[in-house]
C-alpha cells in the first residue's frame, strides 16, 4: 500500500477502546496512564513544590476581558480538575509479534492537535524501520487529554462565531481552534504549567519503565525522541536537562521543528486565534520578567532550582539566555538532527537554523531543509490527496527513511 491507503486504514482501524488492534507490521496497544502532576496546575487555592518543601498561594491570574470570561463559561476553567487530562489512554506501537523490547521513540505532536490521524503512518514506518517501539505520547490537553467538549463542532462552531462578535479584528477563528485560543488567551500561563505538566509525566513514564513496570518495556530501555512542531520544545527541554541521566545517550530527531518560540509563527486557522496568540506572545516574550517577579510559584519553577523550567524557559526567547541554550545544544548535537520544509510559514526553516545551529553559526546540528513537488502546509506536509499520491507517497519515503536512520 502506499502512504495514502495506509493513512486510510490506519484512521479507520485505531481507537481508544481495544486494548490490542493487531496489524500486518505491528501491533498497537492502548495503556491507560495517569498523571502525578496535575497539582501544578490552575484551579487550586493551595499550590506546594513537594522538591523543595515550599507552599505558595493561589495563583495570579492575569486579568481578563469580560467577553473572555464569557466564553469560558462554555469550557471548564479549573484545570486541575478536568479528568480527561489526568486520566487517559495513549498508543504504542510495538514489531509485530513482540510481546516486550528494549528500544523505544517517544513521539511529541503539535500544537492544539486532537487526532494522531497523520501520525499514525509515521509510527508504523518508524516501527518498521527501526524495530523499535513507539510511544504516541500526548501533551497536556490535546489529543484525547482535552475535554470532549472542546471537540464538539457544533459548539465550536458556534463559540466561534461569538468569539469573532467579541473580538470584530480576530483573525483566524475557526471551531478547530476557538478552545485552546480561549484557553490560552484568557490564561497564557497555562502553556508553561501544561507543558512541566507534560514533562514530568514523560519522566513518569520512564521511571515506570526503568522500574520495569511496564507492560510493554523492559527495564533501562533505552528511550529517543520523534518531536513534530511544538513538541520540539518539551523534547528538547528533556534531553537538555536529562533527569537522573534517563537521556544520557538519547537522540532526538525534529520535524517541522526546532525553532525558538517567539520565531515561530503560531497564528492559523489550525493552531490558534490572532488574540490568543498575541495574548501567549505578550506574557512570553514582553512581559514574561514582570510576572515572575510577580508571581512567586512562576518564579520557582523557572529558576535553576527546577532545571527542567530554567531549559523550557531557554527555548521561548531567541534572544534570552543565549549562552545557556547554545552550550547546551552544542554538548548534544551529535545526537540532534531537524528537517525544515522550504514552504513551512509556522515554523521557517531558516529559524530552525538559526536556533539550533546558533547564533554564529557555528553549532554542529543537522538541519536538513526539504521541499516537495505538491502543495503542502506545515500543519499537513504529507496530504491525503489522490492527485498527488505518486509524490506524496515519494516525498514520505524518502523523509522518514532518512528520519528512521538517524534514530536506529
């Protein structure tokens, strides 16, 4: 089959629900997981850093418009408490026939994604080519970790159109992003606590391998990463801070990927609204030192008390802790290596150069800039599109045999 019949067949055959759906490559099983780390998160009058025995007070909250307020009347605003976040089921793909294997590739998706539909070739062919496992791991509050209700099309449908009533200049406002858009605009500090949420419940996950609990992993397997988009930033932040030395010799292969957050282009119909985006990029990148001097919790978690906080934070301004980022990637670029695209407008290739292989130049990181002979977007570099299945089919091969290389 070629890649737009396997895309098919693997949309049409893989769910939540079966504890085991068998394949002619591979195996795929659902292991349900939950989260230590949702006590971090907003919603609570009672926060406490259990590392270093320090409590602080609720949480500052920035001020919002009324018309936000409104709108999340629809949503559930209490982080802490949504289930769907804290409890849930994730995809591993495994060789066909293995029941327990010692290699795995962490997967990370982008930004505001709620299927794994186009990532499921891809971890088919990495399984395939590298005879490791694949863990599709998802990040707080995507995939089937965000409320079903933030995938109802009827609602979001009709949220939108009120957003845009609220906000006559928005651009982009779609039912496929009005949620997080809200989410994220009425409270940016979110996208910092979901994506430490997300880190601790990847080394979580590996403690629960290394301990040899895992069903599916024997113990000290050895770990690398396949990060599409945003999911760059959260694995890069692993490796870098590399936590009890569970990442001492893992690779990371970037697609799409790479970028420092305030180069990348973040506002599309498929990612986020022009307000929730200004709104992230205004805490982030122009008054992210006025909140932590502000906010005592922000401040801790971002310090070099929290390693993995002080490396997220490295990664969001290009122009911020220049030397600490770039020492960093310099010490692990042997095991580091991103594929831009020519025609990506969210995540330009030429950014990704400029991050990973620094500011002079000089960081020996591999960056491979690709172009395909059909119209592609960053959101769908590979469409589902007949017309062009001769190409895509190609242009998939070609990609992610050299991607599969790498991460043999």
């Amino acid at each position: 089959m070629n890649y737009i019949d396997i895309y098919n067949d693997l949309k049409k055959r893989i769910n939540y629900a079966d504890e085991k759906i068998s394949l002619e490559d591979a195996d795929v099983y659902n292991i349900v997981f939950e989260s230590k780390a949702t006590a971090m998160l907003a919603g609570s009058n009672y926060y406490r850093c259990e590392t270093h025995n320090i409590d602080f007070n609720v949480d500052h909250i920035p001020e919002m418009k009324a018309s936000v307020n409104e709108d999340l009347l629809m949503l559930n605003s209490k982080d802490i408490q949504i289930i769907d976040n804290k409890r849930f089921v994730y995809h591993v793909f495994l060789p066909k026939g293995q029941k327990k294997i010692d290699k795995l590739i962490i997967m990370l998706h982008g930004f505001n994604e709620k299927t794994w539909d186009k990532y499921l070739p891809w971890a088919l062919h990495l399984v395939k080519t590298t005879g490791k496992g694949v863990v599709l791991f998802p990040i707080a509050f995507h995939m089937n970790r965000a409320p079903h209700l933030w995938s109802s099309r009827y609602e979001m449908y009709e949220l939108s159109k009120k957003r845009q009533q609220n906000f006559p200049n928005i651009l982009y406002s779609t039912l496929s992003n009005v949620a997080i858009s809200i989410h994220i605009h009425a409270q940016p500090e979110r996208f910092i606590w979901s994506g430490l949420q997300t880190y601790s419940d990847i080394i979580q996950l590996i403690n629960q391998i290394n301990t040899g609990s895992h069903p599916l992993f024997s113990a000290g397997s050895q770990s690398d990463f396949f990060a599409y988009s945003i999911g760059g930033l959260l694995a890069k932040a692993l490796i870098m801070t590399n936590q009890d030395g569970f990442f001492s010799n893992s690779k990371l292969c970037m697609f799409c990927s790479g970028a420092a957050f305030n180069r990348v282009q973040a506002a599309s119909r498929f990612i986020i609204d022009s307000e929730g985006s200004q709104a992230l990029y205004s805490f982030l990148i122009e008054h992210l030192n006025h909140h932590i001097k502000t906010n005592p919790r922000l401040a801790h978690y971002l310090s070099d008390a929290h390693p993995e906080g002080m490396n997220l934070l490295s990664l969001i301004n290009y122009h911020k802790m220049i030397e600490h980022r770039e020492s960093k990637f310099n010490e692990l670029s042997n095991r580091m290596i991103a594929f831009g695209l020519k025609n990506d407008q969210v995540y330009p290739y030429y950014e990704i150069k400029n991050t990973l292989q620094g500011i002079e130049g000089n960081i020996p990181v591999k960056v491979r800039v690709l172009d395909f002979p059909y119209p592609y977007r960053h959101e769908d570099p590979f469409p589902a599109n007949k017309k062009y299945q001769v190409e895509v089919n190609k242009a998939f091969e070609n990609t992610f045999n050299e991607m599969a290389e790498f991460l043999k």
